[in-house]
C-alpha cells in the first residue's frame, strides 16, 4: 500500500512538474495569440507596454525552438592557430617559413592538432622548438605545453571577442561555445542580414598606424620590380583573367601569376599605374593579380627593408568614373597598434556625408600618439585595418589629444560595423569559417509545418492502433503516451534545450518506441490469461515477467542515443536528446503510470479478461 | 484483436535459407558498395549547397541552363517535390558570394518566376573529415557498448549473434543506399549525418525484438537437454512473434508517418530506420537465434545463462 501511495504521488509530482515548466509556453504562445489578433497599432502597443513584464518572462521561459526552425545562422569557426603560432616565434627565417607552409597545409587537410603537426614537423627536420619559440633552455615538451595554452587562450578570448561583437550588433539570444582546441560555434537565431553579421564575425579587427614611405621610394620600388619581371619575363596580361566567377568556379587557382607569362617592356605597369605626384594605384580587375603578385616571395624579397606594399581598403574614383586602388608603401612595424583604442563612435565628418569613426585612446597611447605626430609632421601616417589601409593623412601637427579618425569608409553602416570591431578588440589571430547553415523563416516554418504535422499523424496512429489492438488496456497506453509527450518537451524547456526538427524526429520515433514497453506487457499479460491465471494476478506477472526485456531494449536504446548524443554535431544532437528523455520517460509512464491506471480501474471492477482485447 | 496468436512455424528448420537470403542481400550490397560506392551528402564530402525555391513550376533543366550560362559551376538537382532545386557546388568560404551570384543570374534571367534562397549549407573539408570520424565512432562505440551490455545480461554467444545481427542490419542498409542512391528525385539518399543518426538507431533498437526472443529462450532453456533445445527455440520464437511484430509494427508506423509528413530533410532518414526496423525484426528470428542455435550446438556446451528467473 505504502508502495502504491508513493507511485501515485510520483505521478502527481512529475505531472505537475511537466505542466509547470510548460506554463511559460502556454502563456508565450496566448499572448502572443492575443496580441496578433489586435489590428490597429496603437492598441498592439498598449498592450504590448502594459503586459510587458509576462510577455518577457514567458517568452524567456518558453520552449525554445532550433535556429532550423525559427531561421538564422549556425558557423563553426576556426581560429588561425598557424598564424597564432607564427605571431609568438621570433628569429623567423626562411626554413621557418617553409615549414609552418608545410604545417598549414597539413592542417588545412586534417583534424589533427596544429601544435602536433609543428613538432612532428621540427623532429623531421631534426630541430628544436626552442630555435624559435620561448627560451632557448626550453625543451620541446615545456614550447608545446607552452603553445597550447596560448592557443587555449587565444580560443577564449576569441569567443569574448566574438561575443562582444555580436551583443553589440544586437542578435537575440545567441549562443557561443568552444569545441576543442580551434573551433567556435556560433548560433545566431532569426538573422537578417547574414552578409553584414558574416563579415562583423571574421575580420580580425587589426588595427596599426603605420609610417608611410617618401614617394619617391614607393617609385624607385616599383621601378625595380618592374625590371625584375622584365628580366624573368614573368607577368600574365591583365585581359587574361576577367575574375568575376572566381568565387564559385574556384578559377582563383588559376589566378597564380606564373601560369600565364606575356613578355612585355613594363609588366608590372600594365597593372599599376602612377601618377605624377608619386602615389600609384592598381585598377579593380587587376587588383586580385596585384595582390598575388605581391605575395611572392621573390617580390618581397626585392623591397626595402621593413616595409610592405600595401592596398587601399576602398577604390578612389578616377577621372573617367573608374574605381582605382591606391598602393602604399609602408613601415612592415607598426607605430601603434589598436590595443590602445578605448573608444569608437561612428559619425559624419566634418562635411557631414563622409562617414567615420572617431576614436580615443588610453593614456599611454595618447602619450605615444602625441610623441609619433610630433615626429613626423608633414609626413603620412597610414591608419591600416586588417592589412588594408584606410586613410593616409598628412599629419599636420602634433596631436596630443589621443585622437584619431579612421576616414574613407562607404556607408553608416560600415562605420557603425568598424566602431563595434574596434570596441570589442583585435582577435588574436584570424579566425575563418569553416562550416555555415543558414534557414531563412520561410522554410523554418515550413518545417514546423511538417514537424507538427507529423507529430500529430504519429501521435494518431499509433494511439488507435493501440486502441483497436488492446481495446481497453490501449487507453493506459494512450495516457501514457501523452504524459510521455508532455515529459519530453517539458523537459526540454525546462533546461533551455531548444526543439529542432530533427528533434521532433526523436519524438516522433519515441511515440512509436514508447508503446513497446506496453505492448511487451499486453501481450505478456495475454499469455497469463490464455494460461489460466485470474485477471489480478496476470496483470502482476505481465508487469513482473516483461520488465527484463523492457529494460534491456531501453538500455540499449539509450546507450546508442547517449553515444550520437555525445558525438554527434549540431542537429543530431537534438534528435539524440529527445529520443533520450522519450525512452527514459517511456519506462516511467509506460510501466509506473499504466499500472495505477490498471490497479485503479481493477479496484472499481472496471476490468474484465476482456479488457486485453 | 490478436495477430499471430498461438503460431507454430518451424523457424529453426528454415535457418539456412534464411541464411542464404541475408548473404545474398549483403553480398549484392557490398558488390554496389564497391563498385557505385555511396552517395555522400555535404556533411561528409563537404561543399557548399544552396537550396532555391520557386514561387511557379519551373523545368529543372531551364534552371540549370540559367546557371550555366551565367558561370556559375555546380550540380543542380530536384529537391523534394515542390519547385525546390538543390545547387550544390565546392565549398569556400565566401558564401554571400555563391549566393548573390545565384540570386543575381536567377533574377536576371527568369523574371516571371520569382525565387527565394531558403537555405544555405556550407561545410568546409577538415569538418567534414571530423563529422565522419566521430560517426564512425559513434556507430562502433554503440555496437561496443550492446555487445558488452547484451553480454553482461545473458551470455557472450547470446550477445555476439545479436550484434552480428545488427551488423546485418546496417549492412543492408548501408547496401541499400548504395544499390538506390541517386535513383529517386524525392530522396537522394545521401549519406549524411543523419543517416548516421538512423545507424545508431537502428543499432540501438534491432537489438529490442532479439532481446525479446532471447529472454524468452533464456526463461526456458534452463536445465533443459541439448537435444531439446530445437523445439526451445521454435516454441520460444513462435510465443514471442505477436510481440516482435507488434513492437517493431508501432515503430514502423511513426516512421512511415516522418516519411510521408516531415519533408526532404528527414525523408532519407525516415527511410534508412524504416527499412532497418523491418530487416531487424527478420534478423532477430532468422539470424540472431539460429546463430545462437548453431553455436550452442556446435559448441554442445550447456548454456549458462545469467539472470534467468525459475519460478
């Protein structure tokens, strides 16, 4: 007896547990119900502002619905962790170069860990870590542990980075969370704009004032460049290559200056223009060759020291309406990077239609900022974000202010995106993305459409195949069913899991699993009947006697959704999480729950033999 | 009502052709396995897919003639049954790139029919590689873990038998992708993860109706002679076969329904558990008990079987 009272209380409990965790949604989906039903917009407002409070709250504590669902963005980001490893060495030289060129390919092919890659790379050639990173006295073992904390913390400070960036641009209810050493995942529900929030996320937001180079030094530059690759005849004629389809038919490849050679008395300046005053430029169809042309290492190697040729972020119009990009050479060592910046805002210059982004600096960057401009002035200081410049200004005095501006920006919009980049800091290293879904709402809800859909098919099925199959008894299973339901999605909104459509899925298998249990006592049952035994008692032996096969087949059922549960990336998750919770609830509600209703209805006399079907 | 009340099928007397059968279908499987392969959707290979939907019918080859001739390069394909077209195309990781590159040759050219981009997927090689790994480890630590729970719970030869049979299971699936991949424009039967998802609940769940065979030879067998173990088997077969089918019948049901209702996404899902619970409710009667039955009489060692109840 005592027994029996601490089922039905169970059952009380875990009933009301499931329709208290589930009130929120109840209420979030009626108030939402109500206020869509008020047409004039006023009236909407009011009761919007005067229920305020409930509505956030319900919609707070509501069952969660999957970014498939609802639309938006899922990314997998990496970050750079070569490149985090080459910012940290020092001594770099040539062999060290080819090798992290080796370690970054392997890494791009594999899973493996980068810091691996890089020591397995080091044995091969018979070096010590130690050449390059940290201290000299290091052994090997003491730079890899070394590294990878770095690169831990790099991943950290990525995601608060990262975060950062996104609270500001304002996405409700993201989710940002690491996966193993280099990844991060982000979900962004119900995004718009997935070009502006893609670009927000992978700039690394590396900001440098940088000294700009006397013009005549950018020409004398460009000049023996130019006779380097009249003497190695090697630069492709800019018809060549019309670049528009790169993107997709991944002809980037093919883009490598050295497959194309067309001997020509100024190679270089086919593609690079200058202009009597000194400054050079390069046209928007050949830029893409500049730019490669200008990672080669034998054109590195041709310029002054410490200094780099670099693009402009933004084309200046010419004369006759086509977009040029100005070259610059510039100081390889910045004079100050971003790190000292405290503050952005974006506004309208001084005219008031170009857009840009004032910026303040802290005291030691003011103090050094004021020292740089005293300096130089008359001479150019180039402000560059993620390797390509901005603006150059002629500074024309000394500012000892801390302030700066960052100019030659198209939009509001782009400035707004720069003020929130450079608010929330540099990334340590560059981040890509490597894995991207994104739903737009229409087909979300399209999916819920045949998530509900099915759901309630399965839900039919099933229960009057039970009825029809168990008469009588097939009701306690159909009860069972849907507290099970009720379970399933309480619990999922009770722990802030969000319900996906693979996820209904799950429960839509678990509908057809959860009957099992019942189905192997029915018929258990039965087979007590046809031998003989009083209907009180078969039912205990039904009961008795399935159990073990019951708990085999859920521990089995478990264990492999525990398993994909564990492996499993992103959607699986979900399904693997509600076939979970649906199997383990399954055991309560389809033994506990159905035996109550059984000892009920016996103790009424409400149950006959026939009540088996 | 009662379906298969108080059968008396001869099972064990069956076993070889019902060996016969499997090695003929998972022979035919793995001959397409090896020589057509499998169809890898986007999770594995990687790549990036575009899914375009339509507001009117339109013919999937005008589509594609559109693609081409603005140079975008990729495969088009049908997707679902409603004016839905899959493009899928290498991965790299400008997406907004492909997509307005779509979006603009479609909008150019066909401007009667108005599309919208509904989806995007783009996954990158090294996730690629990493989603297959952790399948495959999933899918081998779950046959682990049944082998050592199923051992635990009766015996190693119950439980070996019962996870060759799941083995089967999946086999024949898996060779079913591969003879049937590509062959229906409503469901490419893509290996992706989901089907993964569907191996490891077939795994999970094949296993349910042996157990219920088992434990009924289990509950007899007990102290019984070698020789009589044939009827044992039979007998135990036949009184749990209302249940087998039952169980495995009501799973088939919800299945059929996510087939018919949840849409493409899930449908090649729906389709490799569906044909899975249907071939594991055969392999628990016509290949995990007669193996276990050849075994023992191989073997003619007495069982000893943990956990049976006498009472």
């Amino acid at each position: 007896m005592k027994n029996k009272r601490f089922n039905l209380l169970l059952i009380a409990v875990v009933t009301l547990v499931a329709a208290w965790s589930l009130w929120p949604t109840w209420r979030d989906y009626s108030l939402s119900n109500q206020l869509n039903s008020i047409k004039s917009a006023p009236d909407s407002l009011k009761y919007l502002l005067s229920n305020r409070d409930e509505i956030e709250n319900a919609r707070k504590k509501s069952l969660k619905l999957g970014l498939d669902l609802k639309g938006g963005m899922h990314l997998v980001m990496e970050v750079d962790q070569v490149d985090l490893f080459e910012q940290k060495a020092w001594n770099k030289d040539a062999k060290f170069t080819a090798i992290m060129k080796a370690v970054r390919e392997k890494a791009s092919q594999s899973d493996a860990k980068v810091i691996d890659l890089i020591s397995a790379e080091f044995k091969g050639e018979n070096m010590r870590l130690s050449r390059y990173f940290y201290d000299i006295r290091n052994s090997d073992q003491e730079i890899v542990a070394k590294l990878e904390k770095e690169s831990e913390d790099a991943l950290n400070r990525a995601k608060e980075i990262i975060r950062n960036r996104i609270d500001q641009y304002g996405v409700a209810e993201p989710v940002i969370t690491t996966q193993g050493s280099r990844k991060l995942i982000i979900e962004l529900p119900g995004v718009s704009d997935e070009n502006r929030v893609r670009n927000l996320l992978k700039g690394t937001a590396k900001l440098e004032f940088r000294l700009l180079r006397d013009p005549e030094i950018l020409v004398r530059t460009l000049d023996r460049i130019n006779t380097y690759l009249v003497q190695n005849s090697g630069v492709p004629k800019t018809s060549l290559v019309a670049g528009n389809s790169v993107a997709v038919s991944g002809k980037l490849k093919s883009l490598t200056p050295s497959v194309s050679m067309q001997t020509s008395a100024k190679p270089l300046y086919d593609l690079i223009g200058v202009f009597q005053n000194g400054s050079a430029y390069t046209t928007e169809h050949s830029k893409e060759l500049v730019v490669s042309l200008l990672h080669r290492s034998d054109i590195l190697a041709l310029l002054p020291q410490d200094t780099e040729l670099l693009l402009a972020a933004k084309p200046e119009i010419g004369k006759s309406g086509e977009k040029l990009y100005p070259i610059y050479l510039v100081r390889k060592s910045p004079e100050l990077t971003g790190g000292v910046i405290t503050e952005a805002k974006a506004t309208f210059g001084s005219q008031g239609v170009q857009p840009e982004v004032l910026m303040a600096m802290n005291s030691e960057g003011t103090a050094k900022w004021a020292r740089i401009t005293g300096a130089n002035i008359g001479k150019r200081i180039a402000i560059v974000l993620d390797g390509a410049v901005y603006s150059a200004p002629v500074v024309q005095s000394k500012i000892p202010s801390g302030n700066s501006v960052i100019n030659g920006i198209e939009s509001l919009e782009e400035a707004k995106d720069l003020e929130i980049v450079l608010k929330a800091g540099a990334l340590p290293a560059p981040v890509r993305i490597i894995e991207e879904r994104s739903v737009g709402p229409s087909l979300g809800a399209d999916y819920i459409r045949a998530g509900v859909l099915s759901l309630a098919w399965a839900f039919c099925a099933v229960s009057i195949f039970m009825l029809v199959y168990y008469k009588k008894a097939g009701i306690a299973a159909d009860i069972a069913l849907v507290l099970n339901i009720v379970i399933v999605l309480s619990v999922l909104a009770g722990f802030n899991a969000s319900l996906s459509l693979p996820g209904i899925a799950g429960i839509v298998l678990t509908i057809g699993m959860a009957v099992d249990a019942n189905v192997l006592i029915y018929e258990r049952i039965r087979e007590e009947l046809d031998g003989g035994k009083a209907l009180k008692s078969a039912i205990e032996l039904g009961y008795d006697r399935a159990f073990s096969s019951i708990l085999d087949s859920h521990v089995t059922t478990l264990s492999a959704a525990f398993l994909l549960y564990t492996y499993g990336i992103g959607p699986i998750q979900g399904f693997a999480l509600t076939l979970m919770i649906g199997t383990a609830a399954s055991l309560f509600t389809s033994i506990v729950v159905t035996k109550e209703i059984f000892s009920f209805l016996l103790g009424r006399n409400l149950m006959t033999q026939k009540s088996f079907g | 009502m009662r379906i298969f009340h108080k059968t008396s099928f001869d099972f064990i007397r069956f076993r070889k052709i019902a060996y016969v059968f499997s090695l003929v279908i998972l022979a035919s499987g793995l001959i397409s396995l090896a020589v057509k392969g499998l169809n890898y959707g986007i999770d594995f290979r990687g790549g990036s897919e575009v899914l375009i939907r339509f507001e009117k019918n339109i013919d999937v080859s005008t589509v594609r003639t559109v693609l081409d001739a603005a140079g975008v390069s990729g495969s088009l394909k049908q997707y679902g049954l409603d004016r839905s077209f899959l493009f899928s195309t290498v991965f790299n990781g400008q997406t907004s790139d492909l997509k307005s590159l779509v979006s603009h040759a479609l909008n150019d050219r066909l401007k009667g029919n108005h599309h919208e981009i509904v989806r995007v997927d783009a996954v990158g090689p090294s996730i690629a590689s990493d989603l297959k790994w952790s399948a495959l480890k999933a899918l081998l630590a779950s046959l682990l873990a049944i082998l050592l729970y199923v051992g635990f719970r009766f015996e190693l030869k119950f439980a070996t038998a019962g996870v060759i049979a799941i083995f089967h299971d999946i086999l024949t699936v898996l060779g079913l992708f591969s003879i049937l991949g590509g062959l229906f424009d409503f469901m490419p039967l893509e290996m992706d993860q989901s089907i993964i998802a569907a191996f490891l609940t077939i795994a999970g769940y094949s296993i349910t109706d042996t157990v219920v065979v088992y434990d009924r030879i289990r509950e007899r067998i007990r102290g019984q002679k070698q020789s009589d173990y044939e009827r044992i088997f039979n007998e135990s077969m036949n009184q749990t076969l209302s249940r087998t089918i039952i169980t495995s019948g009501t799973v088939l049901l919800s299945v059929l329904v996510l087939f018919i209702f949840a849409g493409p996404a899930i449908r090649g899902f729906a389709f490799a558990v569906f044909i899975g619970i249907l071939i594991g409710t055969y392999s628990s009667i016509f290949v995990a008990a007669p193996l276990v039955y050849d075994w023992l009489r191989l073997a003619k060692s007495p069982v000893h079987l943990r956990g049976s109840k006498v009472s």
